[in-house]
C-alpha cells in the first residue's frame, strides 16, 4: 500500500486554506444523521467531541475514567506555545514552524508543523473566551514565557496547572454539548477493539468497566483520542491508566503504526526511589526558565548541595550548550543528564538524579516572584518528597513522557483505514523525533478543535450513500467473540506471577534498551527478551476475580498484554533507524562530543508499519523538505 | 515497615459492606500510600484473593480521580493534599490504617473504595461553561482582564474534582465544589453573560442531586487539595441572591 | 424555579439568627440594670419592663422575636433532617476534629441546649409575668410589677444560678459559629471584612456568655 499523506498543493502558507477551500461540505439536514464516535476525553478527545456536536453531528464519546475531566491532559503543567508575539521579540508563524520542526529535528511534515503554528493563534483565542485563567499581566494582558528549545517567549499558562484547565474548558464544552443531547457520554468505558466492515470502520467493542459486559456501539467514523504510550516503560510520567490498547487494536485492525520507537524522555521528572514505585511525577520544564541544573564537579561527592561551593558546582548545560543552556531541549536535556549519572556525578540516595537549583532566581527575583511563577509546583515536590525546594536544590531525573509516534495519519489526520481518525498524542504528526515543550496541548486542541471537525467531513460527504452500520452486522460478531475469548484466555491462565510483576519486567527491558539511547545489540537482545517475557506472561500470569464485574486486575492485564506485543515493534523500529534523530539516539551514530548524527540521506522518512499479522511490514513515507533545508541541530 | 490496614470491602452497590484486616510487612518509608494498597493487591493475588478496588489515575494530585478516608481524614492525615500524595513515611511502623470510601448519599459505592461521583458532572453539566461555539472568539487581548482577577478566578479553577469537600462535610455539602466553579466563571468577563442562569441552574442540580447543606465547618478548605478557600461558598451565596433580584 | 432550599432555608436561619443577636444585645444591657445597688435597680428594672410591656412598637418587635426563634428552630431542624440524609452512613473513625471546630461540627446539639434553657427561662419569666401561670409577681412601690423581685428570688436558688451560668457556654459557642457564618450565608465575602468579623463574633460571643453567665452569680451574692 502506498502511504498518500494527502498535503495539499500550493505554497506552505496556503496549504491549510486550500484545503479547506476544497474539501467536501455536508448540508446541516444531513450533518444530523451522522454519527462519529470519539474515543477519549481528553484535549483533543473532548475538543474534537464537542466542536462535531456544535456542527450538527451526533457523537459518542467514551473514556475509561470515572469522569472526562481526569483525561492525562490534565497533567501538563508548563503551557501552551502559540505564535501571538505578543512579546514583541520576533516570533511569527514562520518562526514557531521553524523551531518546531528543527527541534523535532526533521522527522516530521513540513505542511503539518506549519499548520500547527498557523492555528496555534486563534487556539488561544478560543480558550481565552472559554474561561480560561492564563496568566496576566497588571494591566490585563496575557503573559508569555520561555520553554525549551527555543529563543523566544511564546508559551501561555495558568500556575503550572495549564493542561488541567484546558482540559476543564473542554470537558465544560464537551458538557454544554451532552445537555444539548448532541454528545453521549460514556465514562468507566474502555474501548476493547475496533469493528472495520468493508474495509471502513464502523464502530467499536466497548468493555463497560463496572459491569464487565461488552458492548457494541456502530457510527460513520471512529475518531481515536486515547492519548500516548509510553506506560510501556512502566515507570512514567502519564497516569497508571494510560494505555496503548486502542491504537494497538486498531494496528492490528490495519492501521500504520508510525515511528513507534520516537518516544520522549523528560528530563525533569522526581527520581525513581524504590523498586515498588509506580509513577514518576513530573516536573514542569518551565522550572528551567529560572532554575539552572546542575552536579557537583567531584564524582561521588557525599556533601549536602547547600555545601557544595559554587566553584564545585557542574552547569553542565550551561557548559555544553552556552546559547540555550538551561532551556536546552528536552531530549537534549535529558541525554546529558544521563551521561552525568552514568558517568557517577549523580546525585541523591540512590545516585540517580540532578540537582534543579533556584537560589539565584530566588536572590534575583526575589522568593514572591518564584512563588508565583512556580508556587504549586514547589508544594507538589514538597508534598511527594518531604523537601523544600526554595530552601535546597530540587533533585530530577529523566523519565519517560511523550510519545511523538502513534497511529500514522494524513494531513487529514486519518489512518490507513478509511473512516478511523487519529487526534492528539495518539497519532504520529507534527512532532518529528522529539517534542517541543508546550507543543503538546498545542497539538492536542488543535487537532480536536480546529483540524479534525475541517477534514472528517470530506471522508463523510462520501459515505452518506452508505448504509448506516448496524450493531448486528456479522462483523460486530466476529470482533465482540475475539474480544471476549481474549478476555477469558487471560483469567484461564491462573498462573503463578502478577500483571505488575510483568510491566516491571517489561519496563526494565524498554528502560535499558529503548529509551535515552540504543544500539544494536541491546535492541536485538531486547526483542528476544520480550518475545519470551510474552510467552510467560501467556502461560503464569495470575488474575483473580473474574471476567465479569469491576476487575482492576484484568484492566491492566489486557493492557499489557498489548504493551508487551507494543515493545516489540518499538524495538524494531528503533532497530531500523540506523541514524540519531531527535529522541532516538543510536549509541553508533553519535560525534566524539557525543551529539547525535542524523543520516538524512537515508532515513529522512517517517517509518510506518504494518502489523502484517505479528511479522510487522516497514513502509516509508518520504519526508519533502521544500522550504527548510535540514540542518544539523545545534544548541550550542 | 510493617502495618495492618482495616478496608472496607464491599462487592456491589447494594451489597453489605464490612471492613477486613490486612497485615502487610514489607512496606518501605519510601512508598506512596497507594503503591502500598497495589503491593497489598499483588500480595493477594499471589493468595488467589480478589483485590481491592480503589481509583487513582495520574499520581501527581491533579486529576482528582484518588479519594480515600485514611483514618478519619479525607484523603488522609495532611491538609491540603490528595490520597496519591500521601506517602508511607506518615505513617509509623506497627499502625493500624483505617481506609474508608467516600461517604455521602450522592457518592453511592460502587466497589470498596470506588464511589459514583457523577453527581458533579451532572452540576457542571448545568452551566459551568461560557456558551461559544469554537471558531466564535474575538482576539485574546481584546478584553484586558486585570491579573488580580485571573489569579482570583485561577484560584477557584484549580478544583480538582476529587469530592473531599462532600466526603469531610458532616453534611455532604457540595457547596465549595459547585462555588468554585460559579466563582471561576462569573469573574471572568467571559462569563458575565450567563452569570445569573448559570448560579441557578448549578445550584439547582446540587440540590436535585441530593446534597446537604453548608453550615460552614470549614472542614473542606481544610481537606482540599487545591486549598480553595470556603470564602467562595460565601460568595456564591452573594451571587445566588443578585441572580435571584437581577436575573 | 422553585426556591432552592439549600439557599432559602440558610437565609432564613441567617436572618433570623442575626435578628437574635442584636436582640441580645438589647436584653444584656437591660440585665446590666441588675448590677446596680438594689434601690436603683428595683425602680429602674421594674419601669423598664413595664415600658417594654407596654410600647405597641416594642410589642411588634417581640413578636418577630418569637416569630424569629421558631423559624430558627423549624429552619434548623428541616436543614438538619436533610442533612442527615446526605450523609446516610457515618465513617467508622472520623477525625473531624482535626479540620474543624467542634462547636461547628455540633450546632445542632448546642442548639437543642439553648432551647432547653429558652424553655425554663420562658418559664421563669414570660410565664409568670406575661401569662400569668404560677404564683403572681407583686407590685413595687411605683405600681410596676416587681420583675425585679421576680429575678431576684429566682437566683436566691443556686440550682438556677448554675443552671442560667452553664448553659451560657453552649450560647457563647452557638454565637459565636452563628455570627461568623451567618455573614457568609447572607453572602458576605469580602476578605478583610470576614477577618474582622472573626474576631468581632469572638469579642461578641465572649460579651454574652460572660454578661449573661455572670449575672445569676453577682445577684446570688448580692
């Protein structure tokens, strides 16, 4: 199959307005008989729910929380990039385009990324009037700040609890649409596979998580909003119950899997401080605006960091990366921290973390002004670890954050199978090999607000010949018999280990082999491991209680049934890309410094697999870069 | 550590509930309160027991999603702070810990500790929103709103959502949930056009819905995460009666 | 939309409490009187109550101040019962007393104890001297009814010296919660201003509890 990304003609900054010039319109009488199905609550699940039912489409959303404001986008903290240059300091669309897609470091679509900085204006706009708080100045105007990679202040944030009141906005919109009876909503409802009939989808298997039964729902499109994968790795930033189930389902369905191996460390998480420990909490980035990292210059020094002179004090960042420093990108970030923690400068008890430092900003600043900046962040860590950061430095580390890989789409944002959509985190699109900071709930709104309301219509239009699915179809048979044996095969094990027991397993295996940096060998080695972690988890896993019913168990055993066979495919993906790019950093393409190599004769495309019945197929979406000529990406 | 938690077991809504004994031996300072309950939960299933069911989603006390009564405290012994924050080193070796679910008429149980708080969907479902279609909104700056009253509104717009405010309230008042929200959006000069609707309607469904009354305790700014203040419930009381002499 | 009784109901036990509360204000000054030496006290306690018997506009203002307790009471006992249904189960352990006064936690049960000293009070006094039920009060040389001589035999009892003294504690508690949350409930919010209020319903609450304790015990051994 040849992989069409569908970019319209024309210069880059008329591409988005032909498309949309050209792209199929649906009447208002006929808008009311479609259906669409979002899968999904969060920025751009509740975002692309409540704008389709603002346009006259009837849409079901699900989610597997308790209620569509917990969705994972609620945990962003820093903010949200938008090229307003309200500043005054040089930014425009072009900049941000530029600065998204050299930080991405050229691994993404020239179209795509330019429409993300086209768009990412009026977003503010639309979140300002729903209710927004963002930050003001005294005089009333919004203010900006800086986040990593980048030269300019552009990023827009409410405290450091941007992504949660984003998140409240949408899901406030997405109500206002269910008390319009426009959007169903379907809370505790886990998606379990996706149901394709004619080689188009046409609706989903649900598991209804409280009383365990399966339920079918059939609609005109499915639009998937279920956030990123990166629970592989087991310890991570995202919440416990972020999964990659209902992408892998619809991989396996025959949608393309896109650069699965471009998954994003973050360099200022808390560290891992026992084996037990399920979550590495996060720590807004744009602490970096003020704090400066550093390690003691001595290995092993046993002093307390108040005691360390300043003499004696590693800025490693500011050191390498002079004309960034601190605000050095995320992926850049978090391979130098790792490079001063296995080189035994690490810091902590269990020498595994960096020192986040504010006693400058706090002397130049003053304690109010970092109070407000960053007040809820300093209690957070205080509440998490006992300590307080205006006193002595924070300790970080990096973790496992974002996934820029996801399901492949087009610049219509639909995947390789005709009528399923991919939005936010869950698809591969506009962040390359490594994500901007504050790009994130960019990418997630508008998607949900602006792209996907603007393209679906186009595949619609052509469906409304279509007999409308029906649930009884005997392809809603076939899929539910599957989802129900699969469930069954799982409790039927009854073997001798835990569901936990193998995600940390799992975790250990992508940690080491899969996430900072790679090479050959490890990522052979590690699909061999996880090859014969699946045969064991498949013969001795152990669940109790039983299919039906509450059964926090078996959620997370399919969920890992799925990030097991996930792990896979990110290896091999990892494993092909013979180059450094962006998060990916092959151990074999570095310099003598120890930066990363990028091979763009041979690699500037876009992996996309096909799950090809477990033997994963490769194909390439070759990258055209007509207006940016790709450069090696320095920070120095 | 060694500690013995008493839990609340429940197998269904209309099931009778009860608590049970659970010794558990290997638990390190380090731990978070909820890394204990899943170490408790694998300990079981490794027994071929069926295990507790409790929520939590983010860990990091801002999706609202844990919520536990940990010895006679909503969400445990600190103030201001969420179950996922709580961490085993408040906690001495040897200590009995009584986890209860929320309790409260229009929080039914579902399961042990997971409790039905859609009743707040339901309240914000009434009007906690500014009534704009996306693609309608006029340029950012256009309306300067001074910081004192974004902070303010932020202030309240932190809200969780977790229900500590009715699980603490000896009333099950929903008062500084739904006060939080009213105040957010009626500050805003967004807001301002459905101000008064939206104070009735809200307040009306947290009566619909069952909830007490507020007698000012204070418990709830106590427990909240968020640390809102119970001067909101005050000023939502001002806002409910101009919505009644103006709207 | 009909009232919303979350709301109508607050405002009610609001505006009638705070009405009770300048009433006391009123009624400890005239106490005050009993303070004086007996033969200033005598006259004047006893033209006072008369005056006060006989004002037409003094009349009205009692009847609003009955009007007031019962709405109290009923408003109470409605919120209370609706109360109760919204926290059907009770926590096995609850440790309210680390995130709330106890005096909040009970304005319930405070309250049933200043109905009860209302109710022995009225007792003492309204119903002797309004209603004419028990022995009749004499008269004073002016020809007023001796409410003094009334109160006066009254605290000659130390049983109703502690009685009229103890229950002026549950009064301080109730008045204090009271005057601080019956601002809120009527919608005041302004941040200073509630700070204020704080300490002035402390003061106030103190003023009565004090006054109105004190006094049994100064005429007991007058």
């Amino acid at each position: 199959m040849k992989l069409d990304s569908k970019i319209p003609a024309g210069r880059l900054e008329e591409k988005w307005r032909n498309y949309q010039l050209k792209s199929q319109l649906i009447n208002p009488a006929n808008k009311k008989k479609l259906n669409v199905i979002v899968v999904g609550s969060g920025l751009s699940g509740a975002g692309a729910a409540s704008t389709l039912a603002e346009l006259g489409y009837d849409v079901q959303c699900f989610c597997y929380q308790d209620s569509a404001r917990r969705a994972h986008s609620v945990a962003a903290q820093g903010g949200i990039n938008a090229a307003k240059n309200y500043q005054h300091d040089g930014d425009s669309v072009y900049r941000m385009f530029y600065d998204t897609l050299k930080g991405g470091d050229f691994r993404s679509r020239e179209a795509n990324v330019y429409r993300l900085a086209e768009l990412s204006a009026p977003l503010i706009d639309h979140f300002v009037q729903q209710g927004v708080p963002f930050a003001r100045e005294y005089g009333g105007v919004l203010v900006n700040r800086s986040f990593g990679g980048v030269q300019v202040q552009r990023t827009f944030y409410a405290r450091g609890q941007t992504g949660q009141q984003l998140l409240l906005a949408a899901y406030s919109q997405l109500y206002k649409m269910i008390r319009a009876k426009k959007v169903k909503m379907f809370p505790r409802s886990e998606m379990m596979d996706l149901v394709v009939i004619d080689g188009k989808a046409k609706g989903i298997i649900v598991r209804d998580l409280v009383t365990g039964e399966l339920k079918r729902y059939a609609a005109d499109a499915v639009v998937l909003a279920t956030g990123g994968y990166s629970r592989v790795f087991r310890l991570s930033t995202l919440a416990i119950g972020c999964n990659g189930s209902a992408i892998w389902k619809a991989h396996k369905r025959g949608a393309y899997f896109a650069a699965p191996s471009f998954t994003q460390i973050h360099p200022t998480a808390l560290p891992q401080s026992s084996e037990a420990q399920s979550k590495l909490t996060l720590m807004s980035e744009s602490l970096r605006n003020d704090g400066r990292i550093w390690v003691p210059s001595q290995k092993d020094d046993t002093r307390k960091a108040n005691d360390i002179p300043e003499e004696e004090r590693d800025y490693y960042l500011e050191r390498r990366y002079p004309s960034f420093g601190n605000l050095a990108p995320r992926d850049i970030a978090s391979r130098a921290a790792k490079e001063r923690i296995d080189a035994g400068y690490g810091v902590g008890r269990l020498k595994n973390a960096v020192y986040l430092d504010f006693k400058h900003a706090i002397e130049r600043l003053g304690l109010d002004t970092i109070k407000d900046r960053y007040g809820n962040l300093f209690n957070m860590y205080m509440k998490i670890t006992g300590i307080d950061a205006y006193k002595e430095p924070m300790q970080i580390s990096p973790a496992a954050h974002f996934s820029m890989g996801g399901l492949w789409v087009d610049y219509e944002l639909m995947t390789t199978i005709p009528g399923l959509y991919a939005v936010g985190e869950c698809n591969f699109s506009d962040h390359g090999a490594n994500r901007l900071g504050a790009n994130s709930l960019l990418q997630a709104s508008v998607d949900g607000y602006f792209i996907l309301p603007n393209t679906i219509n186009n595949y619609l239009a052509s469906t409304l010949q279509d007999q409308h699915a029906d649930i009884n179809h005997p392809a809603f048979d076939k899929v539910e018999n599957e989802v129900s044996a699969h469930l069954q095969r799982i409790i039927n094990v009854d073997g001798t280990k835990t569901v936990d027991h193998y995600h940390r397993e799992l975790g250990k295996i992508m940690w080491n082999e899969c996430a900072m940096s790679r090479n050959k060998v490890g990522l052979e080695d590690a699909i061999n491991k996880i090859i014969k972690l699946k045969e064991e988890f498949w013969n001795d896993v152990k669940i109790t209680g039983s299919v039906s019913g509450l059964n926090t168990e078996l959620e997370k055993a399919y969920r890992l049934a799925d990030f097991i066979e996930m792990g896979i495919l990110m290896c091999a993906d990892a494993l092909q890309r013979e180059e450094s790019c962006g998060a990916h950093f092959r151990e074999e393409y570095q310099t003598d410094e120890g930066e990363a190599v990028r091979v763009d004769d041979q690699y500037s495309f876009v992996s996309a697999w096909d799950y090809n019945n477990g033997d994963f197929k490769l194909f390439k979406e070759q990258l055209e870069f007509e207006n940016v000529q790709p450069t090696v990406r320095s920070y120095k | 550590m060694k500690v013995t938690f008493k839990i609340w077991r429940q197998e269904s809504p209309d099931a009778k509930g009860t608590f049970r004994a659970y010794q558990v031996d290997d638990l390190t300072e380090d731990m978070s309160f909820l890394e204990a309950l899943d170490h408790l939960n694998e300990l079981l299933v490794l027994k071929g027991e069926e295990v507790i069911a409790y929520e939590y989603d983010c860990r990091e006390g801002i999706c609202g999603q844990c919520g536990v009564f940990i010895n006679g405290r909503a969400h445990g012994p600190h103030n201001n702070m969420t179950t996922c924050q709580l961490h085993m080193r408040s906690f001495k070796d040897g200590d009995t810990i009584v986890v209860e679910p929320w309790r409260a008429a229009s929080f039914p149980i579902i399961k042990d500790l997971i409790v039905d708080r859609c009743a707040f969907d339901r309240i914000i479902e009434k009007g906690a929103y500014i009534s704009a279609k996306t693609g309608t909104a006029p340029e950012a700056n256009a309306i300067p709103i001074p910081k004192s009253v974004a902070d303010a509104a932020m202030d309240t717009a932190a809200c969780i959502g977790c229900g500590a405010c009715v699980a603490t309230c000896k009333n099950s008042s929903a008062a500084l949930f739904t006060a939080a929200k009213i105040n957010h959006l009626n500050k805003l000069p967004q807001g301002k056009a459905e101000q008064h609707q939206r104070v009735k309607e809200m307040t009306w469904q947290m009566h619909e819905e069952g909830f007490g009354s507020c007698t000012f305790t204070g418990a709830c700014e106590v427990e909240c995460p968020e640390e809102i203040s119970i001067t909101n419930i005050a000023e939502m009381n001002a806002r409910f009666i101009k919505s009644k002499i103006f709207g | 939309m009909a009232l919303n009784p979350l709301f109508f109901r607050k405002t009610i036990i609001a505006a009638t409490g705070l009405f009770l509360c300048i009433f006391l204000i009123v009624h400890l000054s005239a106490n005050c009187i009993l303070l004086l030496p007996e033969d200033v006290a005598r006259g004047l306690y006893n033209s006072y109550s008369t005056a006060l018997r006989e004002n037409p506009l003094i009349k009205i203002v009692a009847y609003i101040l009955y009007i007031s307790i019962v709405l109290h009471v009923v408003y109470a006992l409605l919120i209370t019962i609706r109360n109760r249904k919204a926290k059907p189960e009770k926590y096995t352990m609850n440790q309210a007393n680390e995130n709330s006064s106890w005096t909040s936690q009970n304005m319930g049960l405070i309250g049933i104890m200043i109905l009860l000293f209302i109710v022995v009070h009225l007792a003492n006094f309204w119903a002797r001297i309004k209603l004419g039920i028990g022995e009749a009060p004499g008269f004073d040389a002016d020809g007023n009814v001796d409410v003094y001589e009334v109160t006066y035999s009254l605290f000659q009892n130390i049983y109703y010296v502690i009685f009229y003294t103890v229950l002026m504690i549950p009064l301080g508690l109730h008045l204090h919660h009271g005057l601080k949350s019956g601002f809120k409930s009527l919608g005041f919010y302004h941040q200073k201003g509630l700070k204020t209020l704080a300490k002035v319903a402390l003061i106030y609450a103190a003023i009565m509890a004090i006054g109105f304790g004190i006094i049994p015990f100064i005429v007991y051994f007058k």
